[in-house]
C-alpha cells in the first residue's frame, strides 16, 4: 500500500563544522581548527538517518542550485533516500554554523536560505509523496504555515512525528496531530511556557506536554535516555553508555529511527528504545550524517 515508510518534510542544510577548545563568550575570539563541511539539516539528516537504516525515505525539501545543494543531494542519494521531492532554486542553500568542544558539546546558528522557500504550495504540490508515505516526519527548520500545510495533508491512516526545533508556540492543529511530539528539555519548557516551571520533573513535563493535545510525546533526557508518555501512562527508556566524540546530529537519528519502528507497528516504548541506540551510535562519530549507523550498527549497541 506504501512507496514509503517515511516521509521527511524538512530543512537541508550544509553544516560549517569548526573545533574549539572552548565555544566564544560575547564579544571574544578564540581560534579552531580547520573548517569541516558536511551535509546536514534536521530534514535532511532524519532523511539519511533513516535511510541507513534500512527505510524507504523520500524527503521534501529546498535546496539552492550551488555546490552546497548539490552536496546534500550527492548525500541523500548515497543513503538511499529518494529526492524526488527535493526542490532545487529561489535562494542559497541554507547553512549552519557549528561550533564542537572536546567534550562533544555543540552550539549551532543557521542560516534559513531556500529552506525559508520551502512553501505550503511546494507541501501541496507533492500531495502523490503524502498518499505513499506511511509515517510523516517534519521540524521547526521551514516556515510553520508549512508545517501546519504538512498536518492538512496527511493521508489517512498516516502518522506524523514533529520535532519542534528550533522551538517556538504550536498552533493546537499541529499539536493534535502529533504521534508523537519529540521534544528534549528545552524544547519543552519552550512548549510549556509559564507552567514548565511548576516541576522539574521529565515527567511531569511529558504530563503537561500530553494535556496540550498531542497523542503521544517523547522527552530526550541526553545521557539519561528518554521517557515516553501517552493516554497509557508515562515510561522511562534507558540510555546507551557511550563515549561521546559528536553530538551533531543524534536527536535528528533518534527521531528517524523512531518514526520508522512506529511505522512498523512497533510500540511506542519499543521504538524509543531502538531509537535511543541509534543515537547513541551516532554520537560516537564526528559529523551529523556520516556519523548516522546502519541497523547492524545498531543491532551491536
């Protein structure tokens, strides 16, 4: 019944990757070392990450026609990703500014270009992509009169997962439609506003998150693994203990990898769980998209 297991709706971007020592406080310079570029973008990287693992991925995406855009689609079809979607002109590609410390730790500025471009017309366009995906999959890197286009155009029977990154305030129609909502702590009291402050307990921000309408919601705990909650309760996952070398990229792996388990029909604490070894595994490498695991890199963790 599905060309696809997973649509990606998305940014692509090429990340502008330097090491520091430390990251810059205001108004200070500090030196790096040589500057790395490599393909990324929560669209594109969720589109390579689940790819890798096996999914049959398309994403929908904008690009600009320059060498940057012509990296990430070089990428994606390496992967195995389908590009058929992927729009190409109407601005440079967008980029990301990425600076790693030695204890993996990232800071990241970006730089919207065509992803700004990437339009509900573009989302309704594609409606052929949305009737053969059997698991929708979209960020907060395009504009969100798209994303709530992407929420109108679901097909029955389809699921969608939302990543609100960058964070902002959801319109309830998105917010109804999510399953699940991915959010780390941020993110969350981002969501929650005022009444993330009344705990400082995952927890209960999975409870308040819930109560705003979603199906279901996960919570990326970093080292601490994640917990999962729906109208079934609240379960904590564990983390995977790994040296971490990168953390570029891995919520973007665990979404992928998430998204796809739940389009298997496996349960949502199942599919966390996988997906938090795939995040692991990619923390282990430098990179956003190179450092994603096969499924038997996976299977190892």
């Amino acid at each position: 019944m599905y060309d696809y297991d997973l649509l990606v709706v998305g940014s692509a971007n090429a990340d502008l990757v330097i090491g520091v020592e430390r990251r810059p406080g205001a108004g200070e310079t500090v030196l790096g070392s040589d500057l790395a570029v490599h393909p990324g973008g929560k669209g594109a990287n969720q589109a390579v990450a689940a790819a890798r693992l096996g999914a049959r991925t398309a994403l929908l995406a904008r690009v600009g026609d320059d060498e940057h855009g012509r990296l990430l689609l070089d990428s994606l079809r390496e992967a195995g990703a389908d590009t058929v979607g992927v729009l190409v002109g109407g601005a440079p590609t967008g980029v990301a500014l990425i600076t790693v410390d030695p204890s993996g730790d990232n800071s990241i500025v970006v730089s919207p270009g065509a992803n700004g471009r990437l339009t509900p017309s573009d989302v309704r366009a594609a409606a052929s992509l949305f009737h053969a995906s059997r698991v929708v999959s979209t960020q907060l890197e395009v504009p969100l009169e798209t994303v709530q286009e992407v929420v109108r155009s679901l097909a029955p029977g389809s699921r969608f997962v939302l990543n609100p990154s960058p964070p902002r305030p959801l319109p309830s129609e998105v917010l109804a439609a999510c399953d699940p909502l991915i959010v780390n702590e941020h993110e969350a009291k981002v969501i929650l506003g005022d009444s993330a402050g009344v705990s400082d307990e995952p927890e209960d921000w999975a409870r308040l998150l819930l109560a705003k309408g979603p199906r279901s919601v996960v919570v990326t705990l970093g080292g601490e693994g994640a917990l999962v909650a729906s109208s079934a309760g609240v379960t904590r996952v564990p983390s995977v203990k790994v040296e971490a070398v990168d953390t570029t990229g891995a919520g973007d792996a665990f979404t992928a990898a998430l998204a796809w388990r739940l389009g298997t029909g496996e349960p949502l604490a199942e599919a966390a769980a996988y997906a938090a070894r795939a995040g692991a595994a990619a923390v282990t490498k430098e990179g956003a998209q190179v450092s994603f695991p096969t499924a038997a890199e996976v299977a190892e963790l």
